[in-house]
C-alpha cells in the first residue's frame, strides 16, 4: 500500500473484515497490460513471476467480489497464507466494542493527505448522521471544524479522539448505572467488586471452579481502564467504567466457544455439516450465472458439503457440464469446479468435503472422464477406498471427522449390480414410449400424431411441475463403473421408511428430502426422525419453487439431527444468517457435534416435548438499554428480540418502541427488560438480535448460541445481512442467563440458597428437618445441579 499511495491521489484501504482470500502462483491474476509486465520482466525466462503474484479476493459477500492484484518486485509472496489467517480467526470477528472503535482511530491517522494532514471532511464524512453534533464534537476536542481545514498529526491523539467521541456520542445510561452502586464521583474498589460479582459475574458458575475476582485483580482492572489519577487511589471513574464495559473483559460470547472445542473424533452422523444447495447458482434458480469461484467462495466459508448438478457436455468436445437441469442458468465446465474446489477445499478447514453429485450425465465417455478429473486433480486427498477399520457393513458406523481429515468424498449413485453398456441409459424410457403409442398404430397418422404430440406435451409440463417443485434429483441417471467406484462412506438411498431404514441399519447410506418432506416427518414421526439421525445422515434442501433461491429455516430440521441442511448461500436471508452465525463456533470447521440428546441410543427424544428431564432449562432476560452509531441517517430506530430453538422454547418476538426522537448516534431505550422465561435446552438454541430503522430498514443483528452468551452489560456489535462484523452500529445490553425455577418453587429456592435468611437460629434441628424436605421437593420438581443439592445439605 506505501507503494500505491504514491501513485495513488488517495490512499485506499482494504478492511481485513472483508478479505475472503488470497491466491498466488497460478491461482493469482496477472496483468496483462506490456508495460506493466515489462516494468516488472515479467516475460524474461527466469523472472520467476509468478512466485510474486498475489490476488486479494474481498468483498460485502460471497457474490459481489473485487479483485486486488498485487506484484512484488523482488521477494517472493510467501505470507498469503498468514493474512488468510487473520482474516478467517474467529476471535478477530468477535473482538470487544475498544477495538473497533480504534479501528477508527488508526483508519483516520493513516488517511492524510499529500501534507501528511488529516482533512476535517474525513471525520464528517465517517460520521454522516448529525453534522452538527460532528461539528460541537470537534470544537470540544479543540479539533479544527470547518470542512476544508486539516488537523496535525501530533494534535490527533487517541486522547484527542476520544474526547472527540464521547462528546460526540454521550452515555447518559453508563452513569445511570454508575450512580446506582456510587454516590460519589467515583467507584471505590469495593464498590466496583460488587458490580462485577452482582452483574457482571454469571449466576450458573461454581464457585468453587470459577471462584470471584481477587482483590488485585480488581485492582488490576482499575488500572486498566481507568485513564485518571483516581487509579492510584483504587477508584473508577464513569469514564473508566464505560472503557471497561467496552473492554475484552465484556464481550457478550465465551470466546473459548469460537475455538475447536467439540470432540472430532465421533461419528459423521453425529455431527452438522455447513452444506449448500446448487452451490454454482449465483442468482436464481431459473435464469441465474453459474460460476465455479462459488466453490471457492462456500469451500472458504467453513462449507464442507457441496453440490454439483452435472450433465453431458454437447459435441464436439463432450465436456461434463454443471449447470441447473430445464432452466436458462448459465454452464460452467465440470473440470473447473474440479480444479476450483481443490485448490480452496482445505484453506480454512482441515475436515474432510463431501461433494453431493445430482448426475444426469448419461454418457460412459462422459462419465469416465469424470471420474478420471476427480482422481488426478484431487491426487490422495480422494477417498477412493474405505478405511480398513470402517468397513462397508450393516451395524458398523462410519469414520469420524478427525479420521478423515484432508479427504474428499464423493457421494454419487452407486451401482452394485452389472454396468449397463453405453447407450442403454435411455432404454427403458424409449420402451415405454413405443408401448405408449402402440395401440394407436392402425389409427390414422396424422391423428395420432397430433394425439402423440398433445400426450408428449403433457408428459413434458407435468415432468417440468416436478422439477420444479422437487428438483430433479429424482432423474439420475445410472452410475457408471468408473464413477461408482469412487463411492464409499455417502451411498445415496432412496427413503421409504424409518423402519425400514432401521432394519438395514446402514450409516453410510443416505437420503435426501425436499424441504416439505422433511416438515412432514417432523410433524407427523419426529421422535422416529431423531433415532435415524443417530445412526446415519440425511440431507436436506429447498423446495424447487424458490426461484428466488430463498431459503428455508433450517432450525426445525437441526433439532430433529439432520445432519446436511443444505441452503443456497448466495442469498444472505435470515435462514443463511442464522447458518452462518452458527458454523462460527467450533474454530469454523464445518462441523458442529450435535447435542447428547441427539446422538445417545439409550435414550428417545422428541423435539416438541415440553420438559427435557436431563437437562436445566434457562431464562434469558435482557434490557435494550441503548445503542451507537445505528445508522448514518438521523432517523428513529428500533430494536427486535428473539430466541430461536425448540417449538416449546418462548417464541414471541420482542421489540422495543421507536427512539423517542430520530437519533441514530446514541438512542436510549428506558424499557422494561424481556424475559424468555423457559428455554428447554440452551445447547440448542441461539439469541437474535437486530436494529431497524423505521420504515423497517435492516441495520445490523447478531445471532449468538445460549450456551455462549455471557451475562452481564455487554456492547454487541452488529453484523452485516452476510455475517460481517460492522465497524460503527452496536447496542448496549444487559443479559442474565440464570437456571429456570417455576414461579411456584420460587421461594422453596430462595430459602435453599439463602436458609440462614429463611430459618430462625434457635431451631437448628427444625431448620435442618426443613431444609431435607425442600431437598425431597426440589429433587422431584427441579434438575438442579449436584452443588446445589450439596449445599442444602451442608445448611
């Protein structure tokens, strides 16, 4: 960048946030203008270009990409991988709400102009919403404020900066909390340890295992954060209680989560796999552009189920084509999907990459050649064999993720019975063709002609409804030697009942179901759905009337165990948004192990229960206390709450009343909390948030598992319609996530937790006799935990 802002009018910046990859060697673009290639002897023989290529791939999505080429002069690029790195580490996307607004900070100092100034009109133009505001803030912060005036850069501190926000962006709300554990000025060290335990400390911990903060290490936090002399005294302003409210300290996501955390070594049916639906399509289902980088692109998103709809390619070279079968979407080529999909298959997980094959490619030729691309690109990463320890059999699971790390499989119609000859495909078809005009053959001809041609045309639309509605995967053609060979662990099958899927109790067979299929047996054999997902995968995808490549929620299908909910990822709508903010968790892997429930054969679970007796139930209470830089228009705003998780999980969408005044720079809501009083299992199920603007423009949201949230006030901030974090718009919050008690056993917990309060000293031996009874009613009422049950006894 040094280079270009040089020749540059002005200098350009690439966020890190929207990096979605780096390729060099001849995976790179390469100019092709003669004085660029001849600047750098680019054509000379032993210039070695393209070891000094890079291409940084970025972009707002997964459709919508630029591409920044990059030469190097003289060393070779040999850090590409590192900034892919960096871009796709979870904690970066979730780091606290200090280091976006540094963000700010370092992007303004490194944005001057040829004088080596900062312009005024950069700082108005990053804050749009209320010029006037921008324009007192600056006055305070003793910045220049006219538009076309220029600020030093030994005058642009971080200090500087940050007056300039907090006069730009007050808290009124931080004090308000402030004063209500202070009278005074300041926060003593008692007093600040008592905010930490009281609201900032989750009520589910042990003590034992996560005992309260030390003395000196709330110390320690007051010098951190408090920016006055006061630290020296062991006391915090409001100022240093609003820079730890924005500190690490305080992010609302355990960020241990982020990381690989799940065991990887269970069986694939065990877990959920990030799949796609029509991966080539980068538009609609009927009209829209095929394009092999859609590969890359979901391949680089942590995807590790992908589809292609291959077809024969046309004279004279036979190529297999990908493209979507009776529509007007473009053809890419089959070879370059290939290529595409090796070379981007691993870059950010290491887990193995079923590729999901819909093969209407009727052609020996064709298929061999196939096959024979998908065995030299791919080289060893293909699983041509199975493992010697996971044989083919009936009862016998299949490897786990961990076992096949690196590999690729391929899940294609498998032939066990004798290979048909070229040409025998469409045998049967023709057949029944003949049978049906057979006994119009002594009618007149053109009479049955016409009557051919009227039948031929119904046959045809109703085939195309079918289509439509359920896509064609039910038009496969015959699996061929060569690639049925390359077929083990994912053997599609053909579903015709739990039942008998049971009886043949085969985990590497696998059934995909339209979307409407799948909500049918949900609703009618959920319990039944659950123990096949035990044992081995199913897949599903969107009904074939989405022309719009909408999406469906994958929610209900995740709780029964369906292990491939495959979505069309070049739509960024709530379904995918959801996707996404899941497959987050786990180190982006791919790979989520589902819940014990839904893996253990011990033990039936039905989704629709009302109470999960193995497990605590949670209630989420959260107040929308305010929020910052919502939208760069000076419009009112609201805020929309709910939890997504089983159907007997609180549904209701909460939200808050419009901004009293069009506000977008600090909003404050003075509500009263929502309360999502019995969450069944918190492993499955996920808090959303989200910011409108009225009229109902979509600002930013945040999806984030229960079992991730922490308590406490917290600075959320917002992602992107595509899951990317946003610099600017973030809401301020206070979450409780506590165990769920029955309003009924409200005071029997009270007293549990606090007998001296609840029994008078004198009768120690009635307190007792009492405390062992509450310990008989919570014990048949309420799935407390074993410390607590302990505890009770211990009174």
């Amino acid at each position: 960048l040094s280079l270009l802002s040089e020749v540059l009018l002005e200098m350009e910046f690439l966020d890190v946030t929207t990096i979605r990859d780096t390729r060099t060697g001849k995976y790179a673009k390469l100019p092709k203008q003669p004085k660029v290639r001849n600047v750098f002897n680019m054509d000379f023989p032993d210039s070695n270009h393209l070891a000094k290529a890079l291409t940084i791939v970025s972009g707002p999505d997964m459709v919508n990409l630029t591409y920044h080429n990059f030469f190097a002069a003289k060393d070779k690029v040999n850090w590409a991988d590192d900034i892919l790195a960096i871009a796709y580490n979870p904690q970066r996307a979730n780091v606290c709400r200090q280091v976006f607004l540094d963000k700010l900070y370092v992007r303004l100092s490194l944005h001057t102009n040829k004088d080596g100034k900062i312009p005024v009109k950069h700082i108005y133009k990053m804050f749009p919403a209320d010029k006037k505001r921008v324009e007192s803030a600056l006055a305070a912060a003793h910045f220049p404020k006219g538009k076309f005036d220029h600020i030093k850069p030994d005058a642009f501190t971080e200090a500087a900066f940050k007056t300039f926000l907090s006069n730009l962006c007050p808290r009124p709300e931080i004090y308000e909390i402030f004063t209500s554990y202070s009278a005074k000025p300041y926060m003593t060290k008692e007093n600040f340890t008592k905010f930490l335990h009281e609201k900032q400390r989750d009520s589910r911990l042990n003590e034992e295992l996560y005992p309260p903060l030390r003395p000196e290490q709330v110390k320690a936090l007051i010098d951190k954060y408090e920016l006055s002399s006061n630290a020296n005294r062991g006391q915090m302003s409001p100022e240093g209680l609003l820079y730890f409210l924005m500190g690490s300290e305080t992010s609302p996501v355990v960020l241990d989560k982020l990381a690989q955390c799940h065991d990887m070594n269970q069986p694939i049916p065990h877990y959920y796999v990030k799949s796609s639906h029509n991966t080539y399509l980068t538009a609609g289902q009927f009209s829209g552009v095929s394009s092999p980088e859609m590969y890359r692109q979901c391949l680089l998103a942590g995807c590790r189920c992908l589809e292609l709809d291959c077809w024969k390619g046309k004279p004279p070279e036979e190529e297999p084509i990908i493209t979507h079968g009776f529509t007007m979407t473009t053809e890419i080529l089959f070879k370059d999907v290939i290529e595409a999909i090796a070379e981007s298959a691993f870059k950010t997980s290491k887990y193995p990459v079923i590729l999901s094959f819909e093969n209407h490619v009727d052609s020996v030729k064709q298929q061999e050649k196939m096959a024979n691309y998908c065995k030299t690109i791919f080289g060893d990463a293909l699983l041509t064999e199975p493992l010697e320890k996971y044989p083919l059999k009936s009862g016998q699971q299949i490897p786990s993720p961990a076992e096949l790390m690196g590999k690729i499989l391929i899940k294609n119609k498998k032939n066990s019975a004798p290979q048909a000859k070229a040409g025998q495909a469409n045998v049967k078809k023709t057949t029944s063709q003949d049978q049906q005009q057979g006994p119009c053959s002594s009618a007149d001809p053109n009479q049955t002609a016409q009557t051919n041609q009227e039948s031929q045309e119904s046959i045809n639309f109703l085939f195309l409804l079918s289509c439509l509605y359920q896509g064609t995967a039910g038009q496969e053609v015959t699996a061929y030697e060569e690639m049925s060979a390359l077929v083990n662990y994912i053997q599609p099958n053909k579903f015709i009942t739990f039942e008998n899927a049971k009886k043949k109790n085969k985990s590497y067979v696998i059934s995909s179901f339209v979307e409407t299929k799948g909500e049918s047996l949900i609703s009618k054999t959920a319990v039944e759905f659950v123990e096949y997902n035990k044992r081995q995968m199913s897949r599903i995808y969107p009904k074939g009337t989405r022309m719009d490549s909408s999406n469906y929620n994958p929610q209900p299908f995740w709780n029964v165990g369906c292990q491939m909910v495959a979505l069309n990822y070049q739509t960024m709508d709530f379904p995918m948004q959801l996707n996404m903010a899941l497959f987050e968790f786990n180190g982006r892997t791919g790979f989520l192990l589902k819940h014990d429930l839904l893996r253990r054969n011990d033990k039936k679970f039905d989704p629709f229960t009302d109470r999960i007796d193995t497990i605590v139930a949670n209630t989420l209470t959260i107040k929308v206390y305010s929020g910052q830089f919502l939208s760069d228009k000076n419009v009112k705003t609201a805020v929309e709450v709910e939890i997504i998780g089983l159907p007997g999980d609180p549904k209701r969408k909460n939200r808050t009343k419009w901004s009293p005044m069009p506000n977008a720079i600090n909003p404050v809501w003075n509500e009263e909390p929502f309360v999502f009083e019995k969450i069944l299992c918190p492993d499955m199920a996920s808090l959303r948030i989200a910011a409108y603007e009225e009229g109902g423009k979509f600002i930013g949201h945040r999806i984030i598992p229960i079992d991730a949230i922490q308590s406490g006030f917290q600075h959320i901030c917002l992602r992107s319609e595509s899951n990317l974090a946003l610099t600017l718009p973030a809401l301020f919050v206070y979450i409780e996530v506590k165990d769920y008690i029955p309003a009924a056993f409200a005071d029997f917990t009270d007293a549990l937790f606090n007998p001296v309060k609840s029994t008078k000293p004198a009768k120690q031996e009635a307190s007792f006799t009492y405390s062992r009874k509450l310990h008989r009613i919570l014990a048949n009422f309420l799935p407390l935990r074993t410390q607590t049950i302990e505890f009770i006894h211990r009174s």
